[in-house]
C-alpha cells in the first residue's frame, strides 16, 4: 500500500483506528521502503525491524479487543541517532562509542512510545551532531533524495531524508545550531525546534547542560505535515502551549538586506508569502532584532565549554587532539574521527570567547531577550532557512566552518532562533529551478507556539507543503 507512504502520522492513526489498514501493514510498508531506498540515502543506521513487527502485531491484537489507547497507536515512527532508545545503539557516529547500548529512553522518546508509537530505527548524524552535513567515520554519508550528489543538511540529517522519502509516519530531532531547520529545508519536509526550556533533553547524546547551550537547544518533528509537527510538541513538551488568537498577529515577512546572502527564488516565495497573507493579516516587513549580530553570538556559545564539561561528557576517557587528528585525517585518511568533527573543534579552541568576551555576550543576551520580548510578543516572523537550497556535498562545511568566518555572513538566518531560545517551524513553501525544495520558518516567542502551527498550516495549504518524493518508487 503505496499510500501509506504519504499518509502523515494523524492520518495514519485515524485510518488504523477505522480499521482502514492495520499497524501490521503500515509497519511493513515502511520497513520494505527504507530497504528499498536506504542503500541509495543511507539514512536508518540502525533497525528494530523484528521488534517493530512484533509491536505492531501486539498492537492489531489490541485494537481487536477495543483497548486502542494514545494519540499515535500503532503509528511507525524513526529516531535521530542522539536521542536514547532503550536496547539500541547511542554512538554520537563516533568509533569509539559503537558497542554503547543505552538501557533506557530518553524522556521525549518514553513520551513518543506511551503514545503507542512504534520506533522503526534510529537515523543518521554528523559525529557528535556537531556539523550541518550528516557524515561521520562509523556510518558513512547521507545524501538527499532529490540529488545524491547534495548534501541532506545536519545533523538531523537522516532524519530529513527519510521523511522525504517516506520511510516513517513522522521523525523526531534535536537543534542546537539549524540541526532541524537545514534537513527540513533542504529535504523539503516540516520541521519544529522547540523554545528554550519547553522539551527535555535528557537522554541526548551528546549531553547539553551548559546554560548557554541548553537556551539554543530545541527539539522536535520531522514530519509530512504542520499537524503532526504540533501533536508531537504537544506530546513531548513539558507544558503543552496556551491557544492564542492569531488575528492578534501581526506577520512580518523578512525583506532582503544586503548584507546577508538571498537566493532570488527563496526572495520571490517570500514575496508570494507576503501578498497572500497581506489580504487577511497584518503584514509588515519590520527587520527583528540582533539579526547582525547573533551569528558571532552563536559561535561565541558553541565554542563555550565551562570546565571542559562537554568534551568529557562526549569522550570520556578517549584520547581526542583535534590539531592532530584533523591533520591525520586530510594526510593519511586513517583518523578515528571525521574531519569535520576534528575542524569543528579545533575552530572553537582557536575562537575560544575570552573573559571579557563572555561577560560581554551575557550582557548581549540579556538584551537580546528583552529585545525579543517586545518584538515577537504578537509577531510571528517569516524567515529564509538558508540563502540557498541544499548545495553538493561539502560546500555547506565550507561555508560555514571557514577560517575566513563566512558563516557570519550566512548563519544569521539559522542562529537568531537559537541565541534567543525561540520556537520555529520549517515548512515547505516552493522549488528552486533544479527542483530541489525550498522552506521558510516562522519564528515568535516561547507561548506563541499556536500562531506558528497556524500561519504554517496555511502555508502549507497555499503553497507547496510536504511532497514525498517518489523518485525511488520503481526500484
């Protein structure tokens, strides 16, 4: 049942409730679509094929004796590699860390499975979820089902290209720095990262409980559509968000400025944007604030490790020289650890913020909140993802990991919604030339959270939405 496939996780659970289609077949359906397609995208790493059958089975059973209980019952889900599973493997893709099995699950991943969900397998990641392109030494490369030869974003990178294809009902990923947002965008798929402090973390690997870093954390859906991003949030988050009348709202459309990159087809969706929404709701075109300073907050954060408590908490006792193992990867190709990670680090002990550099960015982040305080209150901002769609393999590393710093030039788009620990959902709203998607986000504060799932539900509605894509179908 190829329908399946396009079926996003509320439809799924409606039509298993109305004994249109059993959990048995659903379950197998997405199991033969992830051995038909994983060899092209390498996006599962790893599988509870037999374990998800034995549920679904269990499941079928349940249903015949009318004792069908949570809001996703029987609904075949996948799982970004950070996030614990009780029984699976929690790597961060690092070598070191491929016999680690975690005995429990993390809080989000419980509260997915008291639903009834079923988890399928876990995705591909960047090592250590520490790059926006998904690739590391245990498990290879992710590629992008609209263009193998282009990246899938990262680090929920798995994630976004097996939602695109349609290999699960709904995914579920962590975005500290676009992890979301990227794969979402260029996968063409619906993405939500939570506010600041609404969706545990615990259970992630690698751990993130630095303060600075715990604000630009967010978690939630990669899904087919704004619906199931919403029911997912309403599961995991500590304190579902309050109904809000988006009337009240005023949407303001982001109008390019010159000195942060625009492709001219994710400029002219913005303006389709602004024209449709203009005939029922208040548009403007107000830029938010900090937009030119929050990519250099968000490295000044990331390269941030108080007490050396993220590297421990990432590689223990496990000797790791980021100058030495970057050099012996690009020489000799046999480092334990991929390029990208042994860079990414060396990048934030060279720009590691100095004394008078963290006191100044805690000065910055309290005005950036008060900032975003006033401006998002009853705003809801439309944003560009990326200035571009997804780019060939190894061209978004160099954009942003450059030692010229381009990143402060192409980051600003992704950073604003993490320095100031806001909620944004991705949505789908066109194609490029190359027929390669194009997504914006919405974006307000922490309690709006029902104005974004709103504005994004008519997006979706007008404009492209989730499109699986098909083109693996007759393999």
């Amino acid at each position: 049942m190829k329908a399946i496939l396009d079926w996003d996780a509320i439809t799924l659970a409606e039509k298993i409730r109305n004994r249109e289609v059993t959990v048995t077949q659903a379950t197998e359906t997405y199991i033969r679509q992830i051995k038909t397609v994983n060899p092209k995208l390498n996006a599962l790493v790893e599988n509870r094929f037999a374990e998800a059958l034995v549920e679904a089975r269990q499941c079928d059973e349940l249903l015949e004796q009318g004792k069908a209980e949570g809001r996703l019952f029987g609904v075949p889900i996948s799982m970004k590699e950070s996030m614990d599973v009780a029984g699976m493997r929690s790597t961060g893709g690092l070598l070191h860390r491929k016999n680690f099995v975690a005995d429990e699950d993390a809080v989000t991943v419980a509260k997915l499975r008291q639903e009834g969900a079923i988890i399928l397998g876990k995705t591909n990641t960047p090592a250590l979820c520490f790059c926006q392109e998904t690739d590391n030494k245990l498990f290879g490369r992710t590629n992008n089902p609209w263009d193998l030869n282009r990246t899938c974003g990262g680090s929920t990178g798995g994630e976004g290209a097996l939602i695109a294809v349609g290999g699960a009902a709904v995914g579920f990923g962590a975005d500290i720095g676009g992890s979301i947002r990227f794969p979402s965008h260029f996968n063409g798929i619906v993405g939500f990262k939570s506010g600041n402090g609404q969706v545990s973390a615990q259970g992630h690997f690698p751990p993130i409980n630095q303060p600075l870093h715990v604000r630009m954390l967010g978690l939630g859906a990669m899904a087919k559509s704004v619906a199931d991003a919403e029911l997912i949030n309403d599961i995991v988050a500590d304190n579902p968000p309050p109904e809000v009348d988006p009337g009240e709202f005023t949407l303001t459309v982001y109008a390019r400025e010159s000195r942060i990159p625009l492709g001219e087809e994710t400029e002219a969706c913005l303006h389709r944007i602004a024209r449709h929404f203009s005939r029922d709701y208040r548009v403007d075109h107000t830029p938010p604030p900090f937009l030119h300073r929050v990519s250099l907050m968000w490295q000044l954060i990331m390269s941030h490790d108080e007490n050396g408590e993220f590297v421990a908490g990432a590689f223990g006792n496990h000797p790791f020289h980021p100058v030495w193992d970057y050099l012996k990867e690009v020489v000799t190709g046999s480092s334990e650890y991929h390029r990208y990670l042994s860079w990414a680090f060396l990048g934030a002990n060279l720009f590691k913020p100095s004394a008078k550099q963290l006191v100044q960015l805690k000065q910055d982040l309290v005005k950036a909140d008060e900032a975003a305080r006033s401006y998002f209150a009853k705003r809801v901002l439309v944003l560009p993802v990326y200035h571009t769609t997804a780019l060939p393999h190894g061209r978004l590393y160099r954009e942003i990991f450059s030692i010229k710093k381009t990143f402060l030039r192409y980051m600003p788009y992704i950073a604003l919604a993490n320095v100031m620990g806001l909620p944004s959902l991705t949505v789908p709203v066109g194609e490029d030339s190359r027929g390669l998607p194009i997504g914006v986000q919405l974006i307000s504060a922490v309690g709006n959270e029902r104005a974004l799932f709103h504005f994004g539900r008519e997006l979706e509605k007008e404009f492209r939405g989730y499109i699986r894509c098909t083109k693996y179908d007759s393999m």
